[in-house]
C-alpha cells in the first residue's frame, strides 16, 4: 500500500475506491456503453405475459415489498382494475444483520419499513451491477435517531445491510422499476418487512423486543392487502400512521382486515402458540440459492459464508401448549368457528385472490414449532416443491418456494463479475 494512505481507516478506503471507479467509468466511454446496456436490459417476455394476464403493463406503476426472513422481493403492479396485483417474486441472495429494523450505521442491518425510490435513486452505474437506493433512512428513522445510508438493493450476493439479488435478478428488477418510472410514477413505494406479516406470526414472535414495532408495520401489510393501495405514510409521535382510504368501502375493508387479523392473532395466542425468536449469525440467503451453493454453483462474492450456516435458527422461547401442541403446530382452522367472521377459505369481493394468498414459510414449511421441537438450521431444512423448472447455473432441478400463489414464472439465479465488497453500509 502507499504510504501516503497508511493510517487512514478501512472503510474510508472502501469508499474512496469505489469513487474512483465510479469515476473510472465516468471517463471510458467503452465502460459508458457498457453501463447503458446493463440498465436498459429488455423485461422478460415471460414477465411481459404475466404481466398482460394481470391486467398490467410495463408502464404501470410498481410497488416492492421485502421479507427477511423468508429472504425474497415481491413485484406488485397497478392492474386496470386500480388495485395493486401481485407479480411475481425474487429470491434474495443475501441480506444481512438480524430481524428487526436498522438502527446506527455500521450495524449491518437491512431496513425495515415504509420508503419511496424516485428515479434518481436509480443507480445503472453500480459497482454492485445495478442498484436503487431504498431511502433509508427516512422520517420513521430519523424520528428515532437511526443512522446509516447507502442501503440498496442490489447485484452480486454480498450484502452488508443491503439486499443483494445477483447481478441477474437485480436486472429485471431494474427493468421492472425503471419502466414504471418512465411511465409517468414518480416514486414507488419499498415496503420491507422482517417475515411475511400473519397473524400466527405475530402470535410467535409476541415476545419480541421488536414487536411493537412490526405491529406498526402489520397495520401497513393489511392496508394494503385490503385495499390494494398505495399506503399513504406519515409519522406521528414516532409511530408510523396511515391515511385512510379516500374510497368509503376500500376503508371498510382495511378496518375489517385489521379487526379479523387481531382477533387471529389472539385466537392463535389463546390456543397455545409458541414464542419463537429466530436468530441470525448474520443475516440469511433463500434456500433456493443454498440449493446452489451445495451443488457446487458459483454466486460471485458471497459475504461471511460462514455465517449462512447458523442463518434462521428457531429458538423455542415457550412451546407450544393446547391445540397448537399438535404435530404440524397450530392448525389454521384456529379462529375460524362455525359462528366465526374470520373464514377466508375463499377469496371474497373485499379482497383479490393475489392480496389473500397465505404467506409460507420456505424453510420450514410451517409458521409455528410444536413442544420440544429441536432447533434446526435454516441450510438443512429447505423443502422441495412439485413445480420445479432448471436453474440457469445448477447441475440438477432446483425448487423455490413461493411466497404467494401464482402461475408459473421464470426464476433467475446467478451473477456476472463483481467489485470487492464496498461503499454499502
């Protein structure tokens, strides 16, 4: 190293590298082109049909929502309807940290929360591929003191408080956004949460330090559900708030959904759940590209490895008592009496089929752990599905989980070359 760099800090190095390479391509108009190219990649025309059988186009607009644990970004778009219709999903490569929100810079943590990604946010000059910026930290944040900047979702499967997709799943992503923004919306909303937000759910983790919190962002995930709307976000008092519908019968159907998913939550409570708390060495990766790794694929740069191994271990705070004691956990007839207004067996008028899809665990395949249940690594316990389709660098079919109901879509896997592991926090 120059001694002229000696002494100063490691990440600052990081940083100044990554400027300079950013300027690097700024100045080759060979490395220009390129990075026109990746950024103006065609959707593919597998997307553009699902799209057309949702009633959506490429310029309409688009929203995200994230889930840590189950490690995948879902794409939502504006149907003809004038309802937001579930897409399709993408496995997260890596993400980092912990459940629960990001708090001070360098902590490694993935955001949690409600943000908007305008058009400069968009990055096709990446040294991760290509990236947006998710707009942490934004008013929630700042209202509690967070700190910390840079975080993205992004190419490549390193992530050091970002969400790391490889470099091809972050392509159409990218084409996905960019689309939507040239069609006229200004910012879409990144709605991240810890885990698909169920009432069992949020019956297990009610021991939490963070569960107040994610009740704040339950509130948010039924909104939207019912309404299929864009939430509109504010911050009081240091809460997230949510205006209310300008549609009378859009705000019934959020305030029926909030009141059936309480009375769930306490049914699944008052039956004998068990208090889970998952844990994380650092951060976790969906087992669909852990079914890669151990076929011997190469990711690119995937950051602490040796961390994936200890990723999304369920630890029993209580087990499970009463009928959720029983083999397989909390059965989902629980708060769906023959008396009962909570049966969502079918889709009803209030709400589409796509918003009431049942969220599933990809690991475990189950949203609860029965009395004595051991603790059980992430890595060992990934489930294979009917539906499979062959992944672009796997020797063998791989499967993937989806979190949602949907047709048949094309999943990617893979990256190109990428850059040290640098710049993001």
């Amino acid at each position: 190293m120059d001694v002229r760099w000696r002494g100063l800090p490691r990440r600052l190095l990081e940083r100044l590298a990554a400027l300079l390479a950013l300027l690097a391509i700024a100045l080759d108009p060979a490395a220009r082109a390129a990075a026109a190219s990746k950024s103006e990649q065609p959707i593919p025309a597998a997307t553009l049909a699902l799209m057309l059988a949702r009633g959506a186009t490429p310029a309409s607009p688009i929203l995200m929502r994230s889930y840590k644990k189950e490690s995948e970004i879902e794409i939502w778009k504006l149907s003809a309807s004038g309802r937001y219709v579930f897409l399709k999903s993408f496995p997260i490569c890596r993400w980092s940290g912990a459940l629960g929100p990001k708090r001070a810079q360098g902590d490694r943590q993935s955001p949690e929360g409600f943000y908007s990604v305008a058009a400069r946010q968009m990055n096709p000059n990446s040294a991760y591929y290509l990236s947006f910026d998710t707009g942490y930290p934004n008013a929630y944040d700042r209202a509690h003191g967070a700190s910390g900047s840079a975080l993205m979702v992004h190419g490549t499967c390193s992530s050091a408080g970002c969400f790391a997709m490889t470099d091809q799943g972050v392509g159409e992503i990218f084409a996905l956004a960019r689309e939507a923004l040239r069609g006229g919306q200004s910012a879409f909303q990144f709605q991240a949460f810890p885990f698909h937000m169920s009432a069992q759910n949020m019956a297990q983790y009610r021991e939490d330090p963070n569960i107040g919190f994610w009740r704040q962002l339950k509130e948010g995930s039924d909104r939207f559900e019912a309404t299929g709307e864009e939430l509109s976000v504010g911050v009081v008092n240091g809460r997230y708030v949510f205006a209310p519908s300008q549609d009378p019968e859009k705000e019934a159907l959020a305030q029926a959904r909030r009141a059936r998913e309480e009375a769930r939550t306490a049914a699944f409570i008052k039956e004998g759940s068990a208090v889970l708390r998952t844990t994380y060495a650092d951060g976790g990766q969906n087992p669909y590209f852990s079914a890669l790794l151990r076929k011997g694929a190469h990711l690119g740069d995937v950051s602490r490895p040796e961390a994936l191994a200890y990723a999304g271990v369920d630890v029993v705070l209580s087990p499970a008592k009463g009928l959720c004691a029983r083999k397989g956990g909390c059965p989902d007839f629980i708060g769906k009496g023959p008396s009962s207004k909570l049966a969502e067996a079918k889709p009803t008028k209030d709400e589409p089929a796509a918003a009431q899809g049942k969220p599933v665990d990809p690991i475990s395949g189950s949203g609860a752990v029965a009395a004595g249940a051991p603790i059980t690594l992430a890595s060992t316990r990934a489930a294979a599905l009917p539906k499979t389709e062959r992944a672009a660098l796997a020797p063998a079919l791989i499967s993937y989980r989806l979190g949602r109901p949907a047709p048949a879509q094309s999943l990617i896997a893979g990256a190109m070359p990428i850059l040290p592991d640098v710049l993001f926090d």
